[in-house]
C-alpha cells in the first residue's frame, strides 16, 4: 500500500481532483450537479491497524511501502505518529509504545496493534501475538488499561481474550439528532466518523416523504444507516449476513429506542429468492413479507458490487439508494440500473483523503 502524505494546504485541490475525475466518469448517466461531502483534511480515521516492528531493544508502529515495479518488494516504514489517524491514537500511540517496549510480559512476540476510537474519546486496542496468552499477560494488560484508560484485547491463534468489553459506543450528531452506535472489534464499521455523519444526513434527505412507505436495506452492517433511516419510513427490513454484525445492528436498534426496523441474517442474493417466493424456512417466515410494502431499497455493497441478477432485483423498486465504496462497479452496475431508473442525486463523500479512493452515493428513481 501506498502510505498517505497528509498536506492540509493542499486538501482542496485533491478534492477537487476527485471531483472532476467522478464528474467526467458519469457524465454518461446523465447526472445532476455532484454533491460534495469534504473530511478534515486530517485526523479522520477513528480506526488503525499497525505491525510492531522489534528491532533490538526498540520497538516501533510499522507499515510497509509497496515498490510499483515489483509488488514482492516491500520496504518497512517506521512510523512514530499517523496524521491520518484520530488525535486520540496519535496520543496513545507513543505511550502505548514505551509501556510495550518495556514490559516484556507484553512485548514478547506482539506482532500487530489495531486501534478503534470514537468521537468522544474512548479507545479500544487489540494487540495481536504469535504465541499463547496466559494470566502473566492478564495482569499486565489489566494494569497497562488503567494506566492507559483503554480497553484491551488480546489474540492469538485460537485465543480472544476480552479484558472490558469488546466494542466502542459512537456517538455521532446528525440533523440535529444523537444517534449511538455499537463499533464491534473486528468488524467493519466507517473509518471516517465526520465523512459517516454526512453520508447519513444525505442519506436521510435523498429519503424523506416515504413515512407511508418501506425500506428495504440490503448489507445493513451493523445498522449504520438503518438507525438513522428508520424515522423516514413506515416500517424498515434490513438484512445482512454477518452474524455479529446482525447482533451488532439489533443492538443499535434498541440502543437509539428504534421500534419499526428489524434485522434478518441472510444474504442478498437469499433475500432476493426469498421476494421472488423461491426460498422458504424459518427465517424467511419470521421476516413476514407480505405485510410489508417497498417503496425504497438502499445497498451498500463491497467494492465488487451487485451481480447482475441483483441489479435486476432493484429494478422493481420506486426508488434506489446506492452507497458504493468503488466508482468502477458502481459506474458498471449504473449501466444495468439507468434503464429502468434515472439518476437523481448523485454524491462525492472524502472517506479516505489522499488516496485515489472515491466513496460516493446515488439516488435512482424509476422512470415514467
């Protein structure tokens, strides 16, 4: 990977690459004016991964430069803080580092540090070994949180061992709302927790005016846009085949005192059987279909997008709202899904500045 070089002085103008770069991909499908979310220019990723890299008595936060010309050639960068990182992880990532290096117990074979964070300070750390941890490590950990004021899990194979809990509670202030979410250790959550607020208010205003109508949400994730949605419709159904996503999500949903959405564990490709009446069996009969009426499906597949058989299950719907995490097969689902929809807004959200990376987000609605 190629390691971000953060220069606030230059943030507008690689935003504004970006801009042009989507606005000249699309021009094809006809799009209104792009609607552009910037993320501060620097400090934006709540969540980190890093290698430890031992060398000597030294211990350092590592990545690796991958060399264009040879992709097998790697070469180790010593990082001492992250620009890219939350304020809370460039605070904690030297004093996290001397209290490993110096506490054997600790440092002995640590090969990785993952860091989750939130808004309002709270910090989960996850530090990764290639051998057993005992009750040695148990008691160095412990006394490395209070010192800390962290949260700590420890890995190894076969081995997670939860010192608090294992997950942060977000708190993120949209339209004017507080919705609170559960950011599960290891699973995904949005890296850019400014960018995450502005991909919901969007989201809630490309949906407003459906309250005598429903959603359906395909690959819910830990209900991110679920909880936020969920006022904009009469009743919401989303699904998403990671169990502890599922759990996640439901746990969301109680949290933010949500009554209209339930959470299904299945896949999109199952779900879209199961509309079509060509799947049955328990889960499905718990869903209870019948009694809902879909007037807006939201997808936020991964970066290989919808297969073609999905993009024609979102043909019957009204309304589409397509958050996509890859402008490449959003651009070739887009192909599929103009003919029967055109596109009403269409959104540029910075989730990873200095990348090449595009998130973007498209409403389609159903032509005459």
């Amino acid at each position: 990977m190629a390691i971000p070089v953060v220069d606030p002085d230059r943030y507008d103008d690689q935003l504004a690459a970006k801009r042009e770069r989507l606005t000249t991909e699309f021009a094809r499908f006809s799009p209104p004016p792009l609607d552009v979310f910037p993320s501060p220019a620097s400090h934006y990723r709540q969540r980190c991964e890093f290698r430890l890299w031992h060398e000597g008595d030294d211990l350092f936060y590592a990545m690796f430069e991958v060399d264009p010309a040879d992709p097998e050639r790697k070469t180790v960068v010593r990082l001492d803080d992250f620009p890219v990182a939350s304020r809370r992880i460039n605070a904690l990532m030297p004093r996290l580092r001397e209290a490993l290096r110096d506490t054997p117990v600790l440092r002995h074979r640590l090969f990785q540090v993952e860091f989750l964070t939130t808004l309002s300070g709270e910090a989960l750390v996850t530090l990764i070994y290639h051998r057993p941890l005992d009750e040695a490590w148990e008691i160095e950990a412990r006394a490395l949180e209070r010192a800390l004021d962290i949260m700590i899990i420890g890995r190894a194979r076969k081995q997670r061992r939860v010192l608090t809990r294992d997950h942060v509670w977000e708190r993120l202030a949209v339209d004017g709302r507080e919705f609170v979410y559960q950011q599960v250790e290891n699973s995904f959550t949005q890296p850019n927790a400014e960018i995450c607020r502005s991909m919901l208010s969007w989201a809630r205003d490309v949906t407003a005016g459906s309250q005598e109508r429903d959603l359906v949400e395909l690959y819910c994730g830990n209900g991110n846009f679920t909880v936020a949605l969920a006022e904009n419709f009469r009743r919401v159904l989303a699904t998403e085949i990671s169990r502890t996503s599922v759990a996640s999500a439901r746990e969301n949903l109680a949290a933010n005192g949500i009554a209209n959405a339930e959470v299904g564990r299945m896949s999109a490709e199952e779900f879209a059987q199961a509309l079509r009446g060509e799947k049955g069996g328990r889960r499905v009969a718990e869903m209870g279909l019948d009694d809902y009426d879909f007037s807006t499906v939201l997808v936020d597949p991964p970066r290989a997008g919808l297969d073609e058989a999905s993009c024609r299950q979102l043909s019957g719907y009204e309304r589409i709202v397509y958050i996509s995490c890859n402008p490449e097969t959003l651009a070739h689902n887009l192909e599929t899904l103009t003919r029967t929809h055109e596109v009403q807004r269409f959104a540029l959200f910075d989730q990873f500045p200095w990348t090449h990376h595009c998130e973007c987000g498209v409403l389609l609605t159903k032509r005459d």
